[in-house]
C-alpha cells in the first residue's frame, strides 16, 4: 500500500516536455509530483492538506501566471509559487515577487536552482502550516474564557497591576486576580510573556 505523501509539488505547464523533465527531477529527490497543463485543472484538483508548493509556467494558454497568482490568493488558497518563463520579463517578475513568489527562474534553468527554490518554496509552506495549526489551537483555548476573562486578557498583556485593571473595569482587586489567573491557566500560558505571544498570533490588542 502506497504511503500518503509527506510533501508535493505541483507542476502547471502546457509543455509536455517540461512537465516531464521537472517530475524526472523532483522525483530524483523523492519529492511527490503531480503535474497540470492548465492552471484550471490544478484548481479543480484536491487542495493538499501536506506541505507543498506550486511550479508555475508564467505563460499558460488562457491566463498567464500572474492572473492566476491573483486568482488562487482571491480564492483564499495559500500555497508559495516558483515561477518559470520564457521570456526574461523583469516588471513582471518584481509583481510576482512583490505578490509573494519564491522565486521567479528564467528558462532554461539549472536543476539546482529549481531545486533550491523548490525546497524553500516547500520549508515556507510547512512553517505557515504549522503556525496555522498553532493558532487554531490558540482559538480553540480562547473559546474557552468567559467574557470578563476576555475583558481582563487586553489589560493583562498591556502590563497593568491588578489594582490599575480592577479601576479601569470597576470590579474588584481580588475578581481581577482571580480572573487574570484562569486566562493564564486556560490558555496554558507559562507566563504574561507567553500570553502576549499568543495574544499577538491571535490579533489580540493590548488595551490603550
């Protein structure tokens, strides 16, 4: 039985022979390849729930590569895209990179730095990954504070004593402590520096 891939690449080029010489050379690396001649095939695909990245050809039959960079950030899906062309566009390039390429590589192009920008492209998508898993856990934490534990949490990564936060929401020092300790506690911070991490990945604001 086959095992699920740990990582994939995808390839999007109306060229057969390209599309077959970059999965030759991913696959050269164990790298799982799966491979399109239309930016509308890739779309229509399963969206991958692994770290991958995506090869793009910047002309395609239809939509050029740039549309379709716009066209998947429009749509919400986030995965980071090497770019290849033809034609040595410099203003184009700059708005991929500006739009968040990895990397943008002239044909003809040596494996290596297809490969390295590969493997950026793919180390990039499984550090978002794992900071989205990170903050899906943190919401999951946050759903579980009453809503005076909300009220109390923007003082408490501003820095404030009880005594200045119990005045500012009119309730009591000892309410505020004990409030200030079940935030702590049910987010699982180790400490206020901790919890102004989280806050921070949250969008949380300190209080003004």
């Amino acid at each position: 039985m086959e095992r699920d891939p740990e990582q994939i690449v995808f390839v999007v080029d109306d060229d057969e022979s390209m599309r077959a010489a970059l999965t030759y050379l991913f696959q050269s690396m164990s790298l799982h390849v799966e491979v399109f001649s239309r930016a509308t095939a890739f779309l229509e695909s399963e969206l991958p729930s692994v770290a991958s990245c995506l090869v793009l050809d910047i002309r395609l039959p239809g939509v050029n590569g740039l549309e379709f960079q716009d066209v998947l950030a429009k749509a919400g899906i986030h995965i980071p895209i090497v770019f290849m062309t033809g034609h040595g566009d410099i203003p184009m390039s700059v708005r991929a990179m500006k739009a968040g390429a990895v990397d943008f590589l002239p044909k003809p192009f040596h494996d290596q730095d297809m490969l390295d920008a590969v493997m950026r492209a793919l180390d990039q998508d499984r550090k978002w990954r794992d900071e989205e898993k990170t903050v899906s856990q943190l919401r999951h934490l946050l759903e579980s504070l009453t809503r005076r534990e909300r009220e109390v949490l923007p003082f408490v990564i501003s820095g404030l004593m009880n005594k200045q936060i119990a005045h500012r929401l009119e309730i009591s020092e000892i309410t505020v402590k004990i409030h200030r300790g079940q935030v702590m506690k049910k987010m699982e911070a180790r400490s206020v520096a901790d919890l102004v991490r989280m806050a921070a990945m949250l969008g949380i604001k300190r209080a003004t």
